[in-house]
C-alpha cells in the first residue's frame, strides 16, 4: 500500500467519525433539547467540512500527472 493510499484511508476515517459524532450530537439534542449540545452539534459541522476538504485534496492529489499538470 502506497503511502498516499494509507493517508486516504485514513482520512476517509476522519471524515466517517466527524460525521458520526456530529449526527450522535443531533441524536442528543432530540433527546434532551438541550440548546448547549445543539450549539455543540453546529460547531461540529467546522469538522465535518474540514475532513470532507481533506479528503477531496488527498483524492486530487493523488492523480497522477497528466500532459497539462507534470
């Protein structure tokens, strides 16, 4: 395993649990209504966002180089 293949791995795991997390959060606002989780629940979409980022980078600069893009 290429070492660009074990940091995609590795960051679609981060992107996995941030979304976990944040939707384990939702579950607990529904559950308690409580506003602090909720605020935390929001906070954890900045998470989620940035493992989604990373992975797409990881993703495209994984390609390999074409005539364009050395």
């Amino acid at each position: 395993m290429t070492k660009s293949a074990e940091n995609i791995g590795l960051q679609r795991w981060v992107a996995i649990i941030a979304i976990l997390l944040f939707l384990l959060k939702l579950a607990a606002y529904y559950l308690t209504q409580s506003v602090a989780i909720l605020t935390d629940a929001l906070e954890s979409t900045v998470n989620v966002i940035a493992g989604l980022i990373g992975l797409y980078s990881l993703l495209i600069a994984a390609k390999p180089s074409d005539i364009d893009h050395p």
